[in-house]
C-alpha cells in the first residue's frame, strides 16, 4: 500500500488521494481537483521556488538544518581535506572516485583543453579597459558555442563528455584573461604541466621572463575553496543550467546563462558584496551601528543568511580555516577584524539569531582573494570557475533524465482580459 494524502476540496467536498513519494507530491496530481469539469484544474504556486523539487538529483546533497554538504554522498569535509580540485571535479562529473589510472587520464584529458582560439584572445583584448571580469567571462563563455558547433549535439553523451571537459579546461583560461586585460597586462598562455590551480595562478600573476613558482599555501588554499564551491545542488544559478539545457541549448550558451545567475550578489556576487561591504564599514568601531542598520532593513548583512542553510554554512567554517593557511604566508587583511567582530556581533543578536542568519561561504572567501592579490571584480569569477563543474554536472544529470521536460513554469494571471483596443491618438 503507497503512502498517500488524502485532500478534501471545502468547495465541492470531493476528497483525493494523492500518492506521497520521498515525502512529497506530484504538482500534477493537483490538477484533478476542480469545481467544474471544464476547468483547468488546481496547481500549486510557490515564488522562488521555496518547497517545490524541480528534478531528482544524485550529485550533491544537502541538509541545511543540520549543516551537512555532500558530494556523491561524501562529506565535504573529508573531500576538502583529501583531495586536489580535479578529482573531485571527476567525482561531480562521473559519480565516483577516480583510482589512480582514471585520475591520471582524466588531467590529462583536461590538459589537452586549457588553450583557446586566438580569436577569444583579440576579442577579450576588445573590451574597455576597465570591463567588470565576470562581464567579460560570461560573454566569452557564451563566444565559446561559437567555436564549437558540434557541441549543440546534446544527445551524445560522449559530446557532451567532450564539451564539459573543454568548459572545465578553458574556464581558468578565460578567467585569468580577463584579469590581465584588466590590469593591461600580456597574457599568459596555460602551462601545462601544472596542476589546475598551479596552472591559473600562473596565467594569473607570472610577469615577463621572471620565472614564477606558485605558493604551495596559495595552491592549496585555491584547491580547497575550488572543491567548496564546485557544486550546490539546486541553487539559482544551477537552476538556470537546467532551464537553459531543457531547450536542448549548447553547454557553451546554457554555462554563460549559468554564470549571469551567479554574478548577482543574492549569490555568487555575494563575495563581492561583502568585501565592498567591510570596506565601507571602516573599522570594527563602526560593526554595531552597521548591524543596526541591517536590522532596519537598510541593507543586508552580506555573506549572510542561506535559502537552505539555517545553521552555519559548513564551506564557511573551512574557508575560515583556509583564510589563517593563507594569512601565514601573505600579509593578514586588516578586514578580517571587522569581519570577525561583524560575526561575533551578528551571532549574538536576537535579530539573525530568530532568522537562523548564519555566516555563509561568501562571507570570508573575499578576504582570501583578496589576500592572493585579486582586485573585487574578480571574486564572482572566482566562484564561477569551480562551479563549472557543478552546472556540467547537473545538466549531464538532466540529460539523462528520462522525466526530462523543457522547463516551463504556469504562472496566475491577474492582468486585464479583453480590453478594447484603444487607437494612439485617443489614449490619455
Ligand atoms: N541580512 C539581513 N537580513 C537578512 C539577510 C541578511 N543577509 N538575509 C535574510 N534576511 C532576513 C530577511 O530580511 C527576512 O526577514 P523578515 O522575515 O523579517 O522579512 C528573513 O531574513 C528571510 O530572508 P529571505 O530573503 O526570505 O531569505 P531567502 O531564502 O529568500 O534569501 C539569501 C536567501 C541568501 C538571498 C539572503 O539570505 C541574502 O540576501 N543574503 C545576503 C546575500 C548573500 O550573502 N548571498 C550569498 C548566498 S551563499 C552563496 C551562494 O550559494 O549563492
């Protein structure tokens, strides 16, 4: 016997029973309900999507009263600790843990994919010179679908396999171009026989001839933010991949959709926000009255709160221990004690604490970034090279989804219904 909810319509007084799977309903199973046989039927309406799954996933999971995040079933902790990027990318991508041949195999298939055409080159040299980097990753991106037209053949799982391993190589190549077009400097072309993250530092901060050996702490430090921020489940901009890829769109163009989600600060901009955020509060004297005005609503306290986290952001407690790796070899950002004094304040009001406002991954990333050297604009570009992955990883996921749809929500009309055409020169 299926556990079911039995529904009694107070309109008719029918009563329907409705089969509960996984703790939850069919939005379809609604659509009997009605009062009149010729009506449309009941649906469900839920803005911003709070309590309706979209798709059943087995890439990351989450429980965000208890804090937890896993990828593949693996604690985030214990993957952070134990591996570089890569692997957890191969992780995300294929659902299991490389041995060592497949690892192997797998960076180097990376590898053979870090160059872009020269054309993306003089076309990222084309924008102005102070062009907002994620501006210009999201439209490189989307430049990508051009080189590659084969890639609109979504069916393939081994095209796909191919367009996602070109994305995941080319991301940090786009990535540090834009930093060097920002600050007028040559670019670097990918070494490659670095690893992922010694790769990008390198096409990062290498100057001439200068040989450039990339900080170990440094690179350690990117691997573990990287794994933190690979994958989200279904969070806005991953949203966005699946609403792009329903229509069968190419993973260049649904990526750089991807990505224009992530840069509005209620997401990945949020490391942005926050560092310019800490910057205009000054100086720890200044947290209370900044908080104050939070709890106005004058502004929000960025880098924290979660849609699903109601308990402290785990990738924040690792970025915070990440933040003291990095300080040891770089200078201590004098924000720190206004973010750490912004934390203690915050935890302690009865304001966030009623919410369940805990600090999230954005809220301390930005000061390690900055560390490194990044100018702010550079911060969502920080978070959308990892989470690269996590989008190609959801989209391979929906393509082999056999419930797969085109992503078309309904919506309650509550406009005006057959007005009058009015001509021009007799409208008020
Ligand atoms: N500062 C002050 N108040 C807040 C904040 C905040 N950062 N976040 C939520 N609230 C309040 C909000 O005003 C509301 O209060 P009330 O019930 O009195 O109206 C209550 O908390 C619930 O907020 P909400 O907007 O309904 O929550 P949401 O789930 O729709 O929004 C959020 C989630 C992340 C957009 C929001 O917490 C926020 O704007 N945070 C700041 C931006 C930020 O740090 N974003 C990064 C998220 S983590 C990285 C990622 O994965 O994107």
């Amino acid at each position: 016997m299926p556990d079911t909810l039995t529904i009694t319509d107070n309109r008719t007084g029918k009563t329907y029973d409705v089969d509960i799977n996984d703790d939850t309903v069919r939005a379809m199973d609604f659509r009997q309900i009605k009062v009149q046989d010729d009506e449309f039927g009941m649906m469900t309406y839920d803005p911003g999507y709070t309590n309706t799954a979209a798709c059943t996933s087995s890439v990351t999971y989450i429980d965000g009263d208890k804090g937890i995040l896993e990828y593949r079933g693996y604690p985030i902790g214990q993957l952070a600790e134990n591996c570089d990027f890569q692997e957890v990318a191969y992780l995300l991508l294929h659902g299991e843990l490389p041995n060592q041949s497949q690892l192997e195999e797998w960076v180097q298939s990376l590898r053979m994919h870090t160059m872009v055409h020269e054309n993306i080159k003089e076309q990222m040299a084309s924008f102005r010179y102070d062009a907002h980097a994620m501006g210009m990753f999201i439209s490189t991106v989307a430049a990508l679908s051009t080189f590659y037209p084969e890639a609109k053949d979504v069916h393939c799982a081994e095209n796909r396999m191919l367009q996602s391993k070109r994305l995941i190589a080319k991301v940090p190549t786009l990535a540090a171009f834009a930093y060097r077009h920002s600050q007028g400097h040559p670019d670097n072309y990918p070494k490659n026989d670095l690893t992922y993250t010694e790769n990008f530092l390198h096409m990062m901060f290498k100057m001439t001839d200068n040989p450039y050996e990339p900080e170990p702490a440094l690179v350690r430090a990117l691997d573990v933010l990287f794994i933190l921020h690979a994958d989200h489940e279904q969070n806005c901009s991953a949203s966005v991949m699946r609403a792009i890829g329903s229509s069968d769109a190419d993973p260049y163009s649904a990526l750089a959709g991807a990505a224009a989600a992530l840069y509005g600060p209620l997401h990945g901009g949020a490391n942005e926000a926050v560092l310019n955020m800490l910057n205009a509060i000054g100086h720890v004297n200044n947290v209370r009255d900044y908080v104050a005005k939070c709890k106005d609503g004058e502004h929000r306290l960025m880098g924290f709160g979660h849609r699903v986290y109601k308990n402290y952001d785990p990738r924040a407690l690792i970025v915070k221990q990440c933040a003291d790796a990095v300080f040891e070899v770089t200078r201590r950002s004098p924000l720190l004690d206004i973010a750490l004094e912004l934390e203690k304040i915050a935890l302690e009001d009865e304001y966030f604490i009623k919410r369940k406002l805990y600090p999230n991954v954005d809220f301390y990333s930005g000061l390690i970034y900055e560390a490194i050297g990044l100018p702010v604009t550079m911060f969502p570009v920080m978070f959308a090279i990892p989470r690269t992955v996590g989008w190609l990883a959801q989209w391979q996921e929906m393509m082999e989804d056999d419930e797969r749809r085109i992503q078309r929500p309904r919506q309650i009309y509550v406009g005006g219904r057959e007005r009058e055409f009015v001509p021009i020169n007799q409208r008020g």
